[in-house]
C-alpha cells in the first residue's frame, strides 16, 4: 500500500521577513520570502494570517516544520507571531514539528563549519533551483535570503526525519 506524501510548509517566522517553503516528499515545490512593511499591528498578523492560509489552501501540507525561536533573540510580536502560526496549523490539522539552527546545521553540517553560509552552500548544491539565489552577491548576509534557506532546511529536516521512520 503507498503512503500519503509527505506535504511540508517551512516557515522561518518573522515580523518583517517570512521565509516560506513548500515540500511534497523531497520535492521542492515552492520557496519565497514574504516582506511586510510597517511597525507591528492587528492589521499586519492579519496579512501574515492571510498568507500562510493561501499557501495552507493551495498546498494542502500535512505537516509544518517551524523555527524553534531563540530565547534571547525573541521579541513578544515574534513570540506571538510564532504562537499564532502554530495555532492555525492546529486548526487546521497539520502535525508540528519545530527546529532550531543548530539542530538544522548539526543535522546538515556534518564534516563542514556548521555557519549559515556553508548551509546555504549545501542546500544550493542540492537543489539547482535555488542556485540563483545562492549566487547573488551577498546573499549570505542579507537577512532576505537567509529566511528563505532556512526555511528550505526546516521543511527538508522535517522530511528526512519523517521518511526514514
């Protein structure tokens, strides 16, 4: 009997920046970072709200692999922001699974320097679509583009820890 595939949204939370990717088993579907402008407001969770539940439509993913926030790098908005993205996947039925960096370098960066760049590095060479990106120059400090890999570790870890049980 084939099991159902795995459908993941990674999501690296953020009030400025959401990094968002979409996987359906190993497959790459979809990645982008969303801005929002402004100071933090009702209107501005709602936007964010809006937006995670296109994807969540039009996706349809079962599970949703998150950032495990760092506590000292951590403001209430963030804290809230984060507990009201978990709150939505529960409602709407998807399983939750939270990582933080470390895990994702550790889990990614074996033999290498565990740093953003060589995980940028790696998930670049692993998947050509995001090659472009990648080349950019500076994308290794702009925080744009890191949300964006890292969502792309977060939803990929959830995947290969899920497919292997």
């Amino acid at each position: 009997m084939q099991k159902e595939p795995l459908k993941i949204i990674g999501i690296n939370p953020g009030t400025h920046y959401l990094g968002i990717a979409i996987f359906q088993d190993s497959d790459l579907r979809d990645w982008r970072v969303k801005a929002f402008r402004g100071k933090w407001s009702r209107e501005k969770m709602e936007k964010i709200k809006n937006i995670l539940l296109s994807f969540i439509d039009h996706y349809e993913p079962n599970i949703l692999a998150i950032k495990k926030l760092h506590p000292s790098r951590r403001s209430e908005n963030l804290k809230y922001l984060v507990a009201k993205i978990k709150e939505l996947s529960r409602r709407r039925g998807l399983r939750i699974y939270q990582f933080s960096i470390k895990d994702i370098e550790k889990f990614f960066l074996t033999d290498e320097k565990k740093n953003k760049k060589n995980l940028i590095k790696t998930l670049a060479s692993e998947y050509s679509e995001l090659f472009y990106e990648f080349s950019r120059e500076k994308c290794i400090r702009n925080p744009y583009y890191i949300r964006q890999f890292e969502a792309t570790a977060l939803a990929l870890m959830a995947f290969r820890q899920l497919d292997k049980s």
